[in-house]
C-alpha cells in the first residue's frame, strides 16, 4: 500500500466498530494491522459487514475471516465477495501499480 493514500477495514469486533490499518491487500485477502484486538481472535472467526476504505469516496463490502495471527498482524482472507467487489478491488490494485510507476 501506498503511506499517502492508506486504506482502512473498518470492522466490527465485539459490538465496538473499529478502523483498522491495511498492510497489505490483494483481491482474496488482507493483513490488518490491529495490536489491541490480535489477541482475542481466534482462527476461523468471521467478522461480517466490513467495509475497506479504499479512498475518500470509495469503499468494498467485505466479510473477513481469520486465516492466521502474529501480533500485531492478522491475515484475514475475503469470503462470499462478489465478483462486483473483485473487480473492484482489482482495479483499485491496478491504480496502486500505475501511480507507483515513475
């Protein structure tokens, strides 16, 4: 990801919505960079009605679900996407790629 233009899941943990830093983000998945909360997920746990801030005026509806954990990150994988969703973070992707071209 690029540090001028950081995306965000914000998800909901525990009845407590939360943003929560994107390292890294691919169209299956993501790693999440979460201290507070890394702890207390387990594995296989899903976290329904995410939403990635991808910029200012774009978002992705996302369900995540815990694939792995070593703290602070968490490496959450996409489930149930539409293919809408992936394209759209596909796209999202490819802009990444292209700003980042000198």
């Amino acid at each position: 990801m690029l540090p001028e233009k950081p995306v965000y899941a914000n998800l909901v943990f525990e009845g407590i919505s939360l943003n929560i830093f994107v390292e890294n983000l691919s169209t299956g998945g993501a790693l999440l960079m979460c201290p507070d909360i890394c702890e207390s997920l387990h594995i296989g746990r899903r976290l329904a009605h995410g939403v990635l801030v991808l910029s200012d005026a774009e978002r992705a509806l996302v369900d995540v679900v815990v694939r792995w954990k070593l703290w602070p990150r968490v490496g959450v994988q996409f489930d149930g996407i539409s293919t809408q969703t992936t394209a759209q973070l596909s796209q999202f992707l490819e802009s990444l790629k292209a700003t980042a071209l000198p």
